[in-house]
C-alpha cells in the first residue's frame, strides 16, 4: 500500500506535535495505539499502516518539534524521555515544515500558489500516494457571509484582482484541493464549508471532512443525549462550563474565537433531542490548567408524571491526547475515501466532529454504526 | 386488540403504585407518556394501547392503593390532587390484589396452586387476551444452587414432597407459567433464570425476560461504556457510590439484598468493555433520601502515549418514576411476544435491563437498536 | 420588650413571602426556627422574639401574600397546608403592604415624601419600638458615580429640583432613614452605600447593613476559602457557573443586573487569600430550575513542592429558604443595634452578606466570631 | 536555637520521603515553604527554622531514599530533577535510618531497647537539643483493649515477662518516651493513646500529639460542617466514598485496617455537630490511581421550613504532598513545647488531626484559632 502523507496547519500546535511524536512511538513499537479509533480490535476495513504515515506542515512559529515535545512532555502530555528516543523521526518531520500563511502578509492569491507548492512538493520527495492536510491550528472568529463564496469562478476572480476574501483556514483548503488533497477541518474555522470550495472539491474528486473534533464534553453529551431519548425521558436544561487552559484556551480568551466554539458546542444537544433546549455552555480560559481541560455539565430532565431528575457529569482530559489520534485516524480514512474516488463531504465521518459537515446526524451510537459500515466499504 | 393484564407481585410497593396510577394518568389524558419507551415518537410496532392494560396482583401488605398513592404524592414521585382524581382506577386495581405468598407460611406447592388460581381468575374476570406477571417486589439474597434446579421433573418431585425449594421469586415464576403467562424479572432475584424454570415455559411456550430493571446509574454506565469502547480510551478503573432511599434502599440495608444488586450492577462495565475493570460500587441506605437516589461514579481513563484522564458523573434520580413506565414497555412486548408465539428468555428486551437474561449484550446503543428490530418484527 | 416592624421592600416577592409565612408559623408553633442564626442553640445575646416581629412592606405587585404563599408551596419552598393554616397572618401583613415607586412614576422627592408616610404610618399604628426597612426587590443594574452622591446638601438640593438621581434601592434607603429607621441591604443594589446616605443615618443615629445576602454558593466559599490559606495551600484558579431558576434568575437574565451579582461573588476569594486569584463566577438564568439553585464550583490549588489538586463543589439550595431566616435575623439584629445607639455601617453583621459594608473581612469562621462577640454586647 | 531532630518511624515510606525532600528543598532555597502552616505569613511565634531540622527514622524496608524520592518523582509529587540536586541531603538521611521492628521478631522489650538506643544514638551524633519521633508507617488494625494498657507498671511487668502486647506504634510510642522525646501519631493507630503512656509521658515530662493527619476529605469536612452549624442548617446525611492509590490504599485494602480509618473520618461530622448524623464513608483501594486520592461526599441538609438541599464535593489530592508538611509543622511545634515543658496530650494540635488526643473539639475554625493561640503563647 503506498505511503501517505500528513500534511498539518499549525504543525508545531499542541496537537500536531502529539499526533507526530505518537505516530513515531507507534512505529518503534515504544507505545500502543491508544485512542486509534481504526487500531480498535475489531474494527473493519483495510487503510495504509500508521507507520506508512509522513509528517509535515505548515506553521508561522518556528520552534522545533523537538523542543515542542519537551515542553508536552513536562506538561504531562508525552511520557518523558519519548521526545529523545524519537529525536531522528521529529527532526524529519520538522525539516518538511514551512512557514505558514501570515494574514496581510501579501496577496492571498499568490500565498496559495505558495502553500500549494509546499504541499506539492512534499508529495513529490516522498514518493507519496496521497496526502491529507489537517487543519489543527487555532480556531478563528467567525467568518461573514461573502457573495463570492457561493461560487467558484466568483471566488477566484476576487482573489485574482488581489481581494483577501479567504479566512485562512478556507485559504488553506483552497491551496489543499488545488494541490489535489483531501482536507480535514479539525477546528470550529470554516475551512472547506463554502460553497465555492466545495465546487472546487467536486471538481478534482477529492474528498473533506470536518468541522471541530469531538474530543472531551461534547464527546460525553453525544453519548448521553441519545440515551434520553431512547428512554422518552424529556430533557428539560442542558448548561455547561468548559474550562480550558494551554493554546487552545488562549485562543478562546478572545470572544469572537470562543463564539465559533460555543456555537458548535450548543447544537449537539438539541440536533440529538430534535428539540431547543434550554442552557448554555461557557468556555472559561484558565492558563494554571495547563493542557488541561475541566468541564461540568448539568442537565435536567422529566421522566413519568413529569417528576424532575438531574444528572451531572465533570470531564478532566487532556485535549492534545484525545484529539492526536483522531488526526490519524482521519488521514487514514480521507486517504482511503480519496483513493476509493469519493468525492465531496464525507458524512459518515460525523462520529469525529461537532458539527459534521454533509449530515445533520449528532448521535454518538448512530455516528459509530455509520462510521464502522463506511469502514467497511472502504475495503 | 384484546385487552392485556398486568399482575404485579409487589402490587403496592411504589414501582407498582406508580405504574398503575400512571397508565390510569395516560388513559384519563392527564399526563403525557412521558419514560414510555413504547410510546416514543417514531418508535416501531404495534402494541395494546396503554389504555388496554388491566391491573392486578400479588402483595403481602394490605395498605390500599389510593394510601399508597398519596404517600408517593407527599414524596414528590405522583403529582398532586391525581391520587383523588384517578381514584376509581385505583380502586378497581385494588379489588384485583391477592395476598401474596409469606415464606414459611404453608407449603409451597399449595401456594403455588392458590397463586396460579388467582392469576387464572383475574384472566378469566377480565377476559384478558394475555395476562403478563412482572415481579417489582423486594430484592431477595442471592439463591444459592440445588441439584433440582437442574431438570423440571426433579422440581416438581421436591415441591410434591413437601420441600420449600424455591426462592419465592422463581415460586412466582413457576406459578406465572403454570398459570400460562408471560414473566417479568423486573428486580435482581433469581426469578425464571433456573434451567426446570427455563424447561416449564418452554413447554408452556412462553416468553419471560429479565433481570434487574436498568432505571439510574447502570443505564448511564451502559451509556457512557461503549463510548470508550469506540474511541479506544482504555478505562482503567470504575468505581462508584449509590446512596438509595425509600423502599428499595431499606430492603437493601441487608446485607445479602445488596450483594444480588451490587454483582448485577458491576458486571455492566466488564460487560461492555470486553475486559475485567478495577473497582467496585457500593450502595447505602440513607433514609433521609425518601424516594430519590444520588450515586456518583468515577473512572479512570488512559488515552493516546497513556495520558491519565477522569471522568466523574452523579445522577439524582426517583426510581419508582424510572422504572414504572418500563414496567407498561414490558407488559406490553411480552404479551405481544406470548401473541406472536415467542417463547424462552426474550435477550432482544436486554435493553430494560442491568443483567439481561439470554444475552451478554451490556452497550445500550447495541440494546436498543435490537430492541427496535424485535418491536419491527412483532408487527 | 418592644415589637419591632420588618418592612421589606420587595413584600410580595419569594424571600418576603417566605419570611412572612415563616415568621408566623414559628410563631404558631408548626415550624422550629431551622435557618435563623439567631436563633441556634447558644446563640448569645437577647433579642426580639419572632413573635414580637410586625410585617408590612412595599411592593409594585398586587397579588396577595396567600397566592404567593400558594405558588411557593407548589414550588416545594413551603410545607403544602401552611397558607391555608396561616391565612390571617399572611391577611394581616398584606394588609401592611403599600405600592412600591415605580421608577419615572413621578417625581423621586414626592415619591419619598409618600414613602416615609406609609413606614411611619405603619410604625404609628402598630406602636413599634423600631422598623427596620428590608430590601429584598430585585437586583438593579450597576449604578454611576455622580458627584451630588458625596454630599447629603447636594443630594437634597438636587432631588428638589426634580432630579431624579437615586437608584431605587437608594431612594428606600433615604425614605427609611428620614423615616428614623435602620435599613438593611439584602441585594447587592446601592440602598445606603452612598456617602450622602452615611451622612444621614450618622445625622439620626441610625444604624444600616449590607449588602448581598450571603446565601449559597458564596457562603461555601467563604467557609472553604480560609481553610486553604491557614493550610498554607496557595490557590491558582477558583471558577464557577450558577443556574438560576425562578424570580432572582429572571432578573439575572439582564446582563446589567447581573454583572452587579457576579461582582459581588468574585470578590470574597481574593479578600479572603488577600490575592488576586485566576477565574471568574458565571451566573445563568435556567427558568426550569424553579425557587432552586445549583452552583458548581471549581478549585485549582497547589502544596508542598508545588504539587497541583482541585477541589470541586456542587451546591443545590433553595435561595427563598436559604435567605428569609437570614432576614428575621438581620431585622432583630438591627432593631437591638438602633435601641443600643449604634449609628452607622454595622461591619459586625458582615457574616450576613457578600460584600459587607464597612468592613474588608470576607472569612466566615472570623465573621461568625464577630456577629457573636456583636450579639453580647448588645445584650 | 538549637538543632531538633525529626525521626520518622517508616522513614522511606511516602510521606516520609516527601517531607525529607521537601525540607531540603526549602533549605537549599529551590522550593517555598508551600503546606507548612508554621511558615504561612503572619502565623505567630518563634520555632526552629526548617533548615534546623535534621532527619532519621526506622523503617523496616531498605530501598533507598533517593530510590524512593525518584518514584515519587515518576508518580508527579517531587518535582523531578529535585532527587538529583538534593542527593547529598538524602544520602545523609538515609545514613540515619536504622531497621524497624517486625512484629513477631524477638521480643518487645529487647526490641523497645534497641529502639531507645537508636534514637538516642541520633541524638548525640548529632547534638540535637530534642528529638520529636513522628509515626508516617502503615495503618494498623484497630488494637483491643488489654487491663495492662491501664497501668505503666503493669505494662512494664508484661513486657519484661516477655509478653509481646503492645501494637506496634505503641511501642514506637514507649521507646520514644524512654529515650526523652516527644511523639506524633501521624496514623490512625493506637500509639501513645494508652492510660500507661500517657503514665510514662506525664513521668518523663513529654509533649505528644495525634491521631491520624487530616490531611483531604476530613479536613473540608471539618470547615464545612461548622458552616452547616452558623447557620442553624440541620445535616440531615452525609456519606461518603473515598478512593485511594498508592501505599496507604493497599494498606487499607485490609479491612481490619480500613475500620480504623473509618472510624477516624466519621466521627468528625458529629463532632462538630453535636448530634449523630445518617450516613458512613466508604474507603476503597484503586490502585490505578497511584499517589493521589479522590474523595467524593455528599451532604443532605434540611433549612427554613423544612426545604431540603443538599451540597456535593469532589477532593482530589496528593495525600503525601499535603501530609508532608505537617509533618515539619508538627515536629517544630512539639520540639517546641517540649523545650517549654509542656508535657501530656497537646489538645492545641487538634487542627492537625481527624480523631484529636486530649480535646473534642473537630471544627477546623475553632481549631486554627486554638492553634495560633498555643504559637504565641510558646513564645
């Protein structure tokens, strides 16, 4: 099976680093596949080994991934002593790393040749079959609604008259689809969820997935939701308070950036239940928790003669672990769909995000089923 | 649709109070059928209306139903002013309540023949297509093993001699087949789960399902399981505290009560996950709780490169309100089973329970989809 | 020893009703005095009996005491059959109760003019020792500083000119002052805490306390607060998220009102540990949690060799029956310091609230000490 | 000021380890006094700096401190890189630890005389003006009652018989007291809790202190309860569950052991309350979660009018972060009164534990006051 490329936004952020030191340990058989969805025993199909994966990116910092994984690891997120052992796989992963797009740092039309070169050119000294470019960078405001988007030859004739119109995660899945690649969008940013884009997607028959992985709180109320549904117990209030520390939580210090977030958060819940429910979660930064991420959430519901019950629950977990193998698991399987010729969102995906693109289907159970018989179509 | 009975050994106790008193509710159109699994939208099958069933039972206590019903009211688990209004339903429910079975008080082969003739005449009264027997009395301790649990002619050899062999559940269950009915083990006694018991209503060609209703903390357990299970998450401990009022938490202040309830809650998570978890659950009787239960539960949890996470959830719930609408759910899916000629242990209604008899299933997305199935096929 | 008048601002609302009804019942006997300090066993000092106190009140409402008294019971703040046994107790006080001003509703000198009336009226009819007027209203927003605020001849000069300068709860305060009352702050508005209002009650020797009834959430802090700074465990982060159900929520759900609220919460962590301490206090408006709270608090703290550990907190209380005894409380507190010629912000009451007038002590062991050492000299 | 010795029966167990580490950190300056009461800002009265402590101890293992100090660094209690710099300080520690008796290995008293000398020894290589002895070794099973525990002569009698009837901290306890030391029972076992040591204390003019640190649950029990006490808020119930890695919960998966533990954290609800409340708290052994200890508890309190509420809390702590310094507190403290002849129980130093010696007083405020009283006062 030909090898595949993983080309990350933000390849040096807290996820990348994890994802790419993981892969690494994988590989020298130093730690199992924990938290690899497609390494499950049991679970179907046939997709490219993780030790056929190669790592690159793009990122506007320039510290090494050794010295990013020093950092984890005293943080508690890579065991210590993992960072020298794979030294030789960082160091290669860090020498296929570009320098990311700045925002108003010249014309966006002559970034993504750009990035699409370093894409491509990537794909070339690695002889790889394919690549898949995983947006784990920060996550951005929310982007307005633009005419331009709704149409390809639109989009490209702003770009071309040196209008920045992009967001730039949807530059990136712009450069990604030019440079003939599937495209994961792992944050709450828009990425690939244009119309334009998903025109130019259907054009090159490439496959995308997204958007914002589901990797802690949200993860447990797609679990629960449907369990009181199943049971006609009529879900009253749903409230909830994230608190966040590390890259992921500063980002969301700022309120447009938390906004996208909270958004995605909030329409779990009703989209299982088919119903508003009342509450809101919050996203709090809290630096002293570190790569830490603490939520509570608190729910009452109704049960026979309207009698009033509650049920709480707090998540401690750790954001980098959770989501690093979910990036793997994804590049394997946009991979596959991409040399199977699927085309277009990938829906059966929905079980890694928290607002699926392609399907309106928030289930955990219901996610799980369709991800499995995807898995399984794929072979 | 014939009409369908509902003999319920524990008539007085709360579980049943609720029940009857609810479907009276649902008749009279005054509550919603709210925790009805069955009555779900969208949910498969054609059933006898909750307006068809006919209540009856078995009690070793003689407060009145409408008594009963106040006390629930004056709990919070029955809103109030219903107990008055529905109290003509409630009374026709009392005229069919027969004094149950005292242990010791006779032999039990008579018993057995005065248990049956009651439930015979409550079928005959009524002329009720199907009479289902569902067990919501008080947990017993564990039963230990007899040779002649093994072989149906060696059972009734023993009880024609005179030996009290049985634990008064599976006298229940011996009477209920006798009687030809379907069997409910709604609570973690042994019941039907005995191989002559297994051999009478295979004979009889009835359906019986059971044990131990999953109404509160279990059902989250066998929510929230699957969901490490799917995403890999290696759960490294699962401990928990219930602390239980009211009736059920009484009776479970003897020590050999609890045990039967402690085993059938602690094999869920082993269950799911396919591997022995440390940890264990106690449960504690706390007076001051009345009808309500609090139980917390901890895990622990190992990610990506063994990354240790937590998750901690505490559920408030009023069990009588959990499990009387399950109670109606299956009344109505045995007597449509016993209908459609299904006999044996039923493992498609697992669902409903915390120790499914017939199958090992414990993940409730697994339990539920064969639910609907099973409710599909019943049409 | 003389009866005193409790004139509550706010006298139709869940903490009036909830006072008044309660008053009454442990004055009938049918209740024990659970939730008044002053009335715990060793409590020091002597007081009005509850049975000395005379309730009257303004209010912009008009649904009576009865039909308020009835909705609490419904909402299981109050035992069901006490407004009915009650019923000429509640008839009395609402017969007390006058229109509260309406903000814009004619000018704030006449308004107060009337205002003085009705409490002097009330004082005369019943021949009372003393009144202590009780704001128990909703929360208003935030008020501006204004420069006539610093000087009693300004403040009168202007409100004679027809300006209407006074935040409401301040204007209650002037009333009652004028009217040679003592004034308390059960909400976190202004009422006295203007200079030009300390000015008046120094001029009439009266004595007044505040503000924010320290009730829930913050009441736990304030116990737990101390215990990490005597054990020398330096706490980093401390965040928390109220749901809040009924009036005070539906007040709250105006983010003006509710940044008065959050304010008041967030400073007794940092005055405890004398630091400024990471996080913040969410305050949600959740209708379906009815007359009930539930408060999650989240600690983050560090010990020896910098060790990290969290502690978390869940409360869930009913702010009526949490706040009326504390009421009774301060009102008997007050009338004992007016008869004994303590003028002024009374810190020593500082046990009572969330941000205490007069004083930077937010501890509750030290504020406990000083409300009894208070409680003696008064005697 | 002189010197004081610290000497530590299971001097390489955790706690042990820790507080020698820590003190050698403070010393070396590259760690705050962080945990230490003693050194909290502002506490009052003069002892001996930290740096003038020095330390030995008996132990019954041989694995060395720096050995143990880097598996407390593994488990994420001692800074790591901390057992490197400060070898020196550990090696010299070690040097100091001679073996602990194992019970059934010759008798008590050439055992007790061993001990005595060792001690002693210490004291003179170093010229220590006192030595405190600190029991930190595993929970013993509660000890029975014996008539010789009554009399010292009668104690000495049976043990010069050669009659082996001390449990083992007691001899810990008497071979302190022999040798002219102070004592502090750490542990929940008998130790010095015994008419005839108390005999021999009273005789040689010495100074002990104990039971049991309180070191996480049973220390917010005990600044929660009093809150519930103010005010006047009827505990109802409160029970509890505590889990627990590590060294003290394998020791404590005896459940000989456990019951002394138990009983230790029950009593101090009612303590503070002056009236027995429902409820127990369970200990469970979850060895997954190594050094650290969560600890859930529920409380369900009854307020004006009879509402019920209830408060929840979740502890996570590092049991030997947080014991370790109060060890040092304790040692100074003791070394303290000792050299101010005080001799017998210290009730002053009830703050410091669960089942206090000498005093019944459990509430954490009236405790710290205690406490900084009896600092000044040894002045």
């Amino acid at each position: 099976m030909d090898k595949v490329g993983v080309w990350l936004i933000g390849a040096r952020g807290s996820v990348a680093t994890t994802a790419t030191v993981g892969a690494a340990a994988i590989r020298a058989g130093v730690a199992p596949p924990q938290g690899c969805v497609t390494e499950s025993p049991g679970f179907p199909g046939r997709l490219v080994p993780l030790a056929g994966l190669v790592f690159g990116g793009h990122d506007i910092t320039e510290t090494s991934l050794r010295k990013r994984a020093e950092q984890l690891s005293r943080a508690g997120v890579i065991p210590s002593g993992l960072a020298e052992l794979l030294a030789p796989d960082l160091d290669a992963a860090d020498a296929e790393i570009r320098p990311g797009h700045v925002p108003g740092d010249g014309a966006q039309a002559a970034a993504a040749a750009r990035l699409i070169g370093d894409i491509s050119g990537f794909r070339d000294r690695h002889r790889l079959g394919r690549v898949v470019v995983v947006n784990v960078s920060s996550t951005e405001p929310p982007a307005g609604r633009r005419p331009e988007f709704d149409r390809l030859s639109d989009l490209e004739e702003r770009l071309a008259a040196g209008d920045d119109v992009l967001p730039p995660s949807s530059l990136y899945a712009y450069a990604a689809f030019h440079a003939g690649c599937g495209y994961v969008e792992f944050t709450p940013s828009t990425g690939p969820a244009l119309p334009a884009l998903a025109e130019l997607a259907a054009q090159r028959g490439l496959p995308y997935a997204g958007r914002d992985g589901k990797t802690g709180e949200t993860l447990v109320k797609s679990a629960l939701a449907p369990m009181f549904a199943g049971r006609a117990l009529r879900v009253r209030s749903w409230s909830g308070l994230n608190l966040l520390g590390g890259g992921d939580g500063a980002t969301l210090a700022d309120p447009a950036a938390r906004s996208s977030k909270e958004l995605s958060k909030d329409q779990v819940v009703a989209g299982v239940l088919g119903e508003p429910v009342e509450g809101r979660t919050h996203i709090d930064y809290v630096a002293d928790l570190g790569e830490w991420k603490t939520a509570w959430d608190h729910v009452t519901f109704e049960g026979f003669l309207g009698v009033r019950m509650a049920l709480q629950f707090t998540w401690q977990g750790c954001d980098s672990a959770l989501a690093a193998p979910l990036v793997l698991d994804l590049a394997r399987l946009v991979a596959r769909a991409h040399e199977k010729k699927r085309a277009g969102a990938l829906p059966e995906l929905g079980y890694f995000f928290k607002n699926p693109l392609g399907t309106d289907e928030h289930a955990l159970p219901a996610q799980y089923a369709r991800l499995r018989t995807f898995a399984e179509e794929l072979s």
